[in-house]
C-alpha cells in the first residue's frame, strides 16, 4: 500500500470503529422507541377510558336509583364531545338496557354487577371497552359500558414511529458527523505525534552520530547529553542527565556566556575537567528551548589530538629548520677544524715531549687539541637535530650514546648536580642513533630541572648502564630531586601534561620520549618518590652479534701507498698531505675537474680522499664520472665530508642519497690517527703489482 494512501485508510477505519457503536445506538433507538411509544399510548388510552368510565358511573348512579331514564340518555350524550368515544351503555342490575347512546343501539348484557370488578378496561378489535359499575346507597344498582375507538392511537402510534425514525436518523447523522470529526481529529493527533516521534528519533540520531558534544542543562543541572557529550565529560549517559554539570569540571572552570546570536560560533580555548583533564576545545553556548522552558546549550568539540598533532607539527618543523642551521653551520666550521686538529697533530708530534728545552709547547699544543677536539664533539652532535637523519634502526653503542647526551646537557647539570657514571661495557643495541641521543637528553634535562640550583655538591645525576637477566640492555637515570607526586605519576608521559612551572616546560618532553623508545621496540619505566628522587629506566633489545663484531672489527694498516686527495680548500688538502706523508705517497688538487684531467692521462692511485661538497663538482658527480670513463678507479674513491646531513642530492624518486652507500665515510674534523686508520682501512693495493706505479 502507497504511503499516501495510508492516512485515508487509518481514517476510514477510524469512523468505522467509532460509528459502530452509535449505529448500534441507533438501531435500537429504532427498534425499542416506537413500540415502547405505542404501549405508552395504549397505557394511556385505557387510563383514560377507566377513569371516564368511572366518572360517568358515579353521575348516573341517582338515575338508577330515580329511575329517570330521560335524565340518564341526556347524560350519556354529553360523552359525544369526546371524539374517541363510539357508545356508551346503561344496564339495569337485572342487565335490562336502562339508557344507551346513541340511541337505539344494542349490544349483548354485560355480566351480572356482582361477578364484575369496579371498573375494566378491554381491548377489543380496534375499540377499547371499558366497564364500570354503578354504584349506589342500597349497593350495586348497575353497569355502565363504555366504547372507545383506537383510531387516535394508531395515529399515535404512526407519529410515534415517525418520530423514531427521525430520531433514529439524527442519532445516524450525528453519530456519523461525530464519528468522522472524532477520528479526523485522532488522525491528526496521531500523525502529529507520530511525526513528533520521528523527528525525536531523527534529532536523536543526528545528535548521537554528531562529533560534536551536546550537552542541555538548566539551572546547573544536565537534561540531555549526547554521546559526544558523555565521551567529553566522561562517565555514562545515564548517571550524567540530572547530575550537576558543574560538578563535572574543575573547581572555578567557567562555561562560555550564551550570546543569543541565531548563528553559532565555536571559539578556542581549554576546558578543565574534574577528573583532572584539561581539553583543548571550541565551544560556544546558546539559549534554546527544551519542554516548556528555557535551557542553554553547550556545544563543543575536542580538538585536544588536532591541537597535539598541531603542536608536534610545528616542533616537527622548527626541529628541521634548526636541524638545516646545524647542519649549514657544522659544514662551515668542520672544515677549518680539520686543519686545525690536523696541524696541531703534526705539531705535537713534531714538538712532543723531549724536542726541545721545556715541554711547555707540547703542553700547550696538547691543551689546544683537546679544545679543538671538544668542538669537534659539539658539532658531531648536532646530528641529532639533522632534518635528514633517518629513522632507520641499527646497532647503536648505548655508551656512547649516552656519554654524547652528557656533553649536550653538560651546561644544564653542572650548575645543578654532580653527575656519576656507572657506564658498565654492554651490547650494541637496535636503536635509532639521534633519536636515543634524543631520549637521553630530554631525560637528563628533566633530571637536571627537578633538582634546586645551588646545591650543585649535594645533588647527583646517576647515569648507569647494565644487562640484566632477559637479555636487554639497560640505561636507567637517576636525579636526587623532589620526585613526581603519586596521584601524577601514572600521567607523566601525557602530551603536554607537566607539574613544572609556567615557562619551564610544555608537557611533550617525556611524551615524545615515550614515542621513542615505543618506536625502538623498546620500554621506558619511571619509579618515582616524593623528596627522595625519580628513576627512569629504559630497556631496549641487543642488536646481535653483527653489530657487535662490526664493531670491534679493526682492518690492519696497509702498507705505503699513492693517495690523492681532492678538496675545494687548499689548507684541508695542505693538512692531509702534511699528516700522511710519513707513511704515503700523497697528492693533493683542489678540483675534481683537476683530478679527472690527471686520471685521463693514466695516473693511477691506490686511494682517491675526496671532499663530498664542492663548488665545480661534487664527490658524487665525480663518482658517476669513474663509473663511466675509470671503472678500475671507483673501487678506490672515498669520501670526506663535514656534513652532518645528507649529501645534498636527491634520488629520482625524492629520497635524499646516502653517500656512505656510494664510497665509505670518512667524517670532518679527524685526527691523525684516526686518519691513518681510515687510509690504511681501505687502501687497496696496486692494480697492476708492485710495479703499477713505477
């Protein structure tokens, strides 16, 4: 059935089960009325005649008693002013005729007056009899019969019917006019509530599958909340509609003002739960009407993740711009700090202890290498902030990690606390080098802020590494400060939660370092105490024997050899030259150019030390060049750079090129033994023998 057809059948079955009963009503009205009219007006009529019978019984009784026959028929005629009245008969006690009317008229004798009640009315054919005896002071004296006719009564009885079966009629017609505005009315009624319902059902719905929190209240009292609303304030639905919906914030948290403008603006701002959650939100507050009063409306929406994710985006870029400054900068101070480290070796060496008449310059010298050492280190470690470090996992010295986070936060402790090692000699582990360094660093920043300044001998850092009975391998560090409150501790590694002051800290540093350490496969554990310190622990998974054998691995010395060294600056190519010619025969260009026009004239060199940036052509263009014109030379390029990031080129598809995938490494500043073991590490021997370079 067509929907459109299904209001007019629901309201034809509604007149039909109303105008039941009244047609019911009616039939009866139909049935009973007229011949309950009738019996009433053949009540009447007998009444009637009994009693008039009666009356003229006792006026003729002197008659009888005078025998005035001429008197009693002169009565009996003044009956014909009733227009009902057919006869009227007088008998003598012996049932003679004594007077009749009209006259001369006969009919059979009554019974005897004394076997006869006082008065008695018969139907009789279409004439009522009604027979009364007369009565006198010497007793009954006689018998009055009166005849009425009925023909007044069937009139009755055919206006009776007539006017039952207009009643009928009306009942009919009202009943039907009642019945159809009756259900007229209950149709609209039902299609109003059931419209009513479906737009409950429809507002329900939208409301429970909006984003958005909706929460009706009323005199601080909760009406209606929706899912997102429960989600919200958290709890259940049913325990929050009539609770207090003040009581479900922060002492003091003030909800936005309704503006009572038509269009609905959500502003920024935080909202300060009761349970201790501060949300980030954009709510507003309008005044609508719910039942039969006013409410407000609070609206909002959570955009706690949004903000969070803005957060770790905008870090996520000031970390790249600061990791390309870093890098920008250790390219140009690593350069000038390998001719300085290399020439203060070669001078150390060449005044060391015993060449002349005091050791003050060996001293010296010794002093300003370790200076320009230390630098060497606080450039290195700068890497961490490289916007091109991979995220790619390897075996990672946890020692070294941990002693290069010490160097960066060493201005940050020194002031603060005495810093103890317990660096125990462990496994290489599977880790991320920047992002462990990283992990360290915020730990030991946040050791370092737990703890008053100026109790520097009194406050300790513990940093100690281990193995423990599982296999993993274990950095734990320890301050002495003033602990993390337990009601706090188990909400430590929320973003951007934090019991530091205002301007100290942002609540993401233990945050992102539980990222990390959960991105290495690994797991960080805090044991904490009020006034006695706080502990982290973090486990993380060895690497294997691969890693360790890779590292311990030192390839012996080579014998002499002829090397070329390419550098766009001529003091680096001095240096090296300076710093391996007791041990090989060394060449230096400034140009790749230069060293191409050399290959191509057959020079041949057992090691080719090639900067990776310069200005003509890079280390990298240089090796496509021996890959195409000098294979025999390609298997003998290294690389030298002071970069901390990537090469400066990209692949085809976008991806940065790793050069150490290219030639091996040698990394900017280096000292002379660290030089001699790389030259040594991958010199190759003559491709044509002993003689290929005669």
């Amino acid at each position: 059935m067509s929907a459109t057809r299904q209001p007019i059948v629901r309201l034809f079955r509604l007149v039909a089960l109303l105008f039941l009963p009244l047609g019911l009503i009616a039939a009866g009205v139909l049935v009973t009325l007229p011949r309950r009219m009738n019996e009433l007006a053949l009540s009447s009529a007998t009444d009637r005649a009994d009693g008039v019978a009666e009356v003229m019984a006792s006026l003729l009784a002197p008659d009888l008693d005078f025998d005035d026959r001429e008197h009693a028929g002169e009565a009996l005629a003044r009956l014909q002013v009733e227009p009902d009245v057919v006869s009227a008969e007088l008998f003598g006690r012996d049932g003679e005729p004594f007077a009749t009317w009209p006259a001369g008229i006969t009919s059979s004798p009554p019974e005897p007056p004394t076997a006869l009640p006082r008065t008695r009315v018969d139907v009789v054919g279409d004439t009522i009899e009604a027979t009364a005896t007369v009565q006198a002071q010497g007793g009954t004296r006689g018998v009055l019969r009166l005849r009425f006719a009925t023909t007044p009564i069937v009139e009755k009885q055919h206006a009776n019917n007539t006017l039952a079966g207009v009643a009928a009629g009306v009942v009919t017609a009202v009943g039907l006019i009642f019945s159809i505005l009756t259900a007229w009315f209950l149709a609209r009624r039902h299609a109003a509530e059931e419209a009513l319902r479906r737009s409950a059902e429809t507002f329900a719905a939208l409301s429970d599958s909006l984003p958005v929190a909706l929460v009706l209240h009323r005199d601080d009292r909760i009406l209606y909340i929706n899912p997102a609303g429960v989600k919200l304030l958290g709890g259940d639905g049913v325990s929050l509609v009539g609770a207090a919906l003040s009581a479900q914030l922060a002492a003091r948290e003030t909800l936005p003002t309704p503006t009572g403008e038509p269009r609905v603006h959500l502003d920024p701002r935080t909202l300060a739960l009761a349970a201790g959650k501060v949300l980030s939100v954009e709510a507003a507050t309008l005044e609508v009407q719910f039942g039969e009063a006013d409410a407000a409306a609070l609206v909002a929406l959570d955009t706690t993740e949004r903000t969070r994710l803005q957060e770790r985006l905008l870090m996520s870029d000031r970390m790249a711009s600061l990791g390309t400054l870093a890098a920008g900068v250790a390219h140009e101070i690593n350069n000038p700090l390998s001719v300085v480290i290399g020439n203060l070796d070669y001078l150390r060496d060449v005044h060391g202890p015993g060449s002349g008449p005091t050791d003050d310059t060996a001293t010296a010298l010794g002093e300003a290498l370790d200076a320009a050492h230390r630098v060497g280190h606080i450039v290195k470690d700068m890497k961490t902030l490289s916007r091109s470090d991979s995220d790619t996992q390897g075996p990672i010295d946890l020692v070294q990690a941990l002693e290069k986070s010490l160097q960066m936060v060493q201005g940050h402790l020194k002031h603060r606390a005495h810093v103890v090692r317990d660096l125990r000699a462990v496994p290489m582990v599977l880790a991320n080098e920047s992002r462990l360094v990283q992990v360290f660093v915020n730990l030991l920043i946040n050791a370092a802020q737990a703890l008053p300044e100026g109790k520097a001998q009194e406050n300790r850092v513990e940093v100690s590494t281990r193995v423990v009975e599982d296999g993993s391998v274990v950095a734990t560090v320890r301050d002495t400060g003033c602990g993390i409150p337990e009601a706090v501790r188990d909400r430590i590694f929320d973003p951007f939660f934090t019991t530091k002051p205002v301007g100290v800290g942002t609540g993401l540093g233990l945050a992102i370092v539980h990222n990390l350490v959960l991105a290495m496969d690994g797991r960080i554990e805090v044991d904490s105490a009020e006034d006695v310190g706080t502990t982290f622990t973090v486990r993380l998974h060895p690497a294997g024997r691969a890693g360790r054998a890779r590292e311990s691995s030192q390839l012996p010395l080579g014998g002499r050899g002829k090397v070329l060294v390419i550098d766009d600056e001529p003091a680096v190519v001095n240096a090296v030259e300076r710093l391996l010619s007791e041990s090989h025969d060394v060449t230096g260009v400034h140009s790749a150019h230069v060293a191409l026009e050399r290959f191509g004239r057959g020079e041949a060199f057992d090691l080719i030390l090639c900067d990776l940036r310069m200005p003509d052509m890079s280390g990298l263009e240089l090796a496509r060049h021996l890959d195409d014109r000098h294979p025999d030379l390609r298997p003998r390029l290294v690389f030298m750079t002071g970069d901390i990031g990537d090469a400066g080129e990209i692949e085809p598809d976008g991806a940065p090129i790793d050069p150490s995938a290219v030639a091996p490494v040698l990394e900017k500043p280096f000292s002379r033994r660290g030089l001699l073991r790389f030259v040594g590490r991958h010199l190759l021997p003559p491709a044509g023998g002993d003689d290929a370079h005669a």
